[in-house]
C-alpha cells in the first residue's frame, strides 16, 4: 500500500476511534442523567400484519413507565381471540387506539370496554391498534382477523387527522397478511428501532429534537426521526388532494364491514396543536406568511365521510372546549398523544354515541352544517378563531 494512502488510512481510522469513543462517553453520561433507556420507537413490528406475538418491552420518558405486552394472537390485549365473548366490538387504528404512552389499562379502547360495562353492555373492546399505521392498515387487520369473527358486532376506527389522510389509494397498498406502510421497510426504521431500544443518548437527542419544528424537519429528511408534527394538514392546497383516495379507501372499508353484518363507527381525532391554543399560534408562527386553517381538513374529512354515510364522531369540538375550560391536560405535556385524561374524555363520547347508534346515523346521514355527531352545531369552528 503506498505510503500516503496509508497514512490517509491510518488517519481516518483514528478519527473514526475518536468519534465512536466521543459517542461512547456522551452516551455514559447520558445514562447518568436517564439512567433507564427511554424507548421512543419500540421493536415491535415482525412484518406481517400483527405485532409478533408474546413481546414485552418496557416504555420509559419522563412522563410514563409502563410495561407493554403483545399477546399470543400479535395484539396489545389482554384477552386472546379466541376467547372473545359474544356482543364484541374490535378498535382498529394507530397509536392513539394502541395507547401510546399508557398502561393498557389507560388506553381509550379498555375505559369504553369499562364504561359499557357499567351500562350492562358484555362483550370485550379489543384493541387492534398499531402504532405508525394508516386506514389501510386498518381494514387489512379488520378483514383477515375480524372479519368473520361472529364475536364481533362493532368496529371501531381511529382516524388521526394528522396523518391519516392517503396520498393515494395505492398508498401503503397491502398484500393479505402484511400491515406496514410502504415507508417502514426503509434501512432506517432499522437504526431507529435498534437505538431507540439501546440508546439513551440518541432518544435524548430526538426528544429535543420533537421540540423543535425546524430541526426535526432537517433530521427527519435525513430518515433519522419519526414525525413528530403533521405534515401541512393546515393548509388548504396540500389537504384537498388527499380527500378523495382517502374517502375512496374509507368507503371500500364501510362497504366490507356492512357486508359482513357487523357496524362501523369512524372517530375523527384531532391533533394536540389543533386542540391547544398555544399550539395553534406557533403553528401560525411556523407557517409565517401562509395561511393555515385550523379545522379545515377535520371539517372537510368528516362532510365527505357523512356525504358517503360513513358514521362518523368528530371529537374535535368536545375536546376543544374541554381543554379550554382548564380540566387536567387531555394530551401529554412533551408528546401529542392523549393523557390518561384524554382517553378518559374520548371514551365517555364514544360510550354515549355507540349507546344510540340510531341517533348516530341520523347525525351523519343530515347535511353538513346541521348537527354534527358531536352534537355541536357545526359553526363551532368559526367561533373558536383561526
């Protein structure tokens, strides 16, 4: 080998020891100020279209600890499928559904399993929820686990506003079996989960990261971060071409669940900086001199869903009213997914409507701009200010 090139070598071998050894120390020290590794993005997936089956992975920030545990049929339940007990209902969705930052207990699917209950309604609300999904993910575990399950007499969807808008209805398109968007087969989904079960110094870093709009852009460009903020829901132009596939694929979904006898209810779900005020203006300040609409893809969504009498409970009012009114948080202070609070909130609103479902259809069968499934008159948004 010829001696400059050797040396260029030897030279960068040596920075590459000094880097990792740098790395290594900063990660020491970040493990004497969290010593629990705090896992943002779990190991979960297996590539089909549940979890892999009998996981347990313990989740820790400086907001929650709790243990998450996978069941043996690939779901985040505490009851097996094959146990289910007849007047069922099944909740399918994303994280919101999963429970993101909650004990199973907390989460929105067993606080209505509970609040039904108590209303002497049996059967289980199983929570088929996946974290990082989409509606088409949604109807492929609805139509290969509870599609022909007779247990089951309800499905419930979670419908994230912020990111559950398809750009096309191709998007995320799934073989029988698979679950995961088209995104998270990506090299780097890899690295994210491995250190963000490992590294206490990268979740650090993408903790302060999610707090700040712009940097997260840059390191999420690069494949390094998640979303931690809706891509441009707030703007008119970027929402509106995303309401037609999305309505289409919700359709085919409504249209399968009726054919097999069972009820579909949509719950519309709202993003935190929506439902903050705080986090409305620094939305306005982010988009500086664009025009961002406040509930423009909330409204827009839920009249095409109700134009395609696909029920449909739109949270967005209750919850706005309710964190304007100064009740405990319903989202948590350094993530945008509801509080125990919140699952609360949102389980006493599903509870009240799956209690008169012929209302409901009512509700979502009358023009936009008469009552909304909420059971606000739908100039609400006009009053609460852009």
């Amino acid at each position: 080998m010829p001696k400059k090139l050797r040396c260029a070598f030897q030279n960068s071998s040596l920075f590459m020891v000094a880097v990792l050894i740098g790395i290594a120390i900063c990660e020491v020290m970040a493990r004497l100020v969290a010593p629990i590794s705090l896992v943002t993005f779990p190991v979960l997936y297996n590539g089909e279209i549940t979890y892999e089956p009998n996981q347990r992975q313990r989740y820790v920030s400086p907001e929650w600890d709790y243990e998450i545990s996978i069941n043996a049929d690939g779901f985040r339940d505490n009851v097996l499928l094959q146990d289910l007990p007849p007047k069922s209902a099944v909740f399918v969705g994303d994280s919101f559904i999963e429970g993101y930052g909650l004990p199973l207990e907390d989460t929105v699917v067993k606080k209505l399993e509970r609040i039904l209950a108590s209303k002497g309604r049996g059967g289980v609300i199983y929570n088929a929820g996946h974290n990082n999904t989409s509606p088409n993910n949604y109807s492929s575990v609805w139509e290969n686990y509870f599609s022909k399950r007779s247990e089951i007499e309800s499905v419930l969807v979670g419908f994230f506003i912020g990111n559950d808008l398809l750009e096309g209805i191709k998007q995320g398109h799934l073989d029988r079996g698979k679950v995961r968007d088209y995104e998270s087969v990506r090299w780097t989904n890899s690295v994210r989960y491995f250190l963000s079960e490992h590294s206490v110094l990268y979740n650090l870093i993408n903790y302060t990261l999610k707090a700040n709009r712009s940097a997260h852009a840059a390191c999420r460009t690069m494949g390094f971060c998640g979303a931690a903020h809706p891509d441009d829901i707030y703007l008119r132009e970027n929402v509106a071409p995303l309401l037609r596939p999305t309505i289409e694929r919700m359709r085919e979904f409504a249209e399968a669940v009726r054919r097999s006898k069972q009820r579909m209810l949509v719950v519309l779900i709202p993003t935190k900086d929506q439902i903050s005020d705080d986090g409305w203006n620094a939305i306005r300040a982010y988009y500086a001199y664009r025009k961002p609409e406040r509930f423009y893809a909330n409204d827009a969504i839920v009249a095409a869903f109700r134009a395609n009498c696909i029920p449909v409970l739109d949270l967005t009012g209750p919850f706005l009213e309710r964190q304007r009114a100064r009740e405990p948080s319903l989202y948590f202070q350094s993530d945008g997914h509801w509080s125990a609070a919140g699952t609360e909130f949102a389980a006493h609103l599903i509870a009240d409507v799956l209690a008169s479902p012929e209302q409901a259809c009512a509700s979502y069968q009358s023009s936009h701009g008469a009552i909304r499934g909420d059971g606000l008159s739908s100039d609400w948004q006009h009053k609460s200010g852009n």
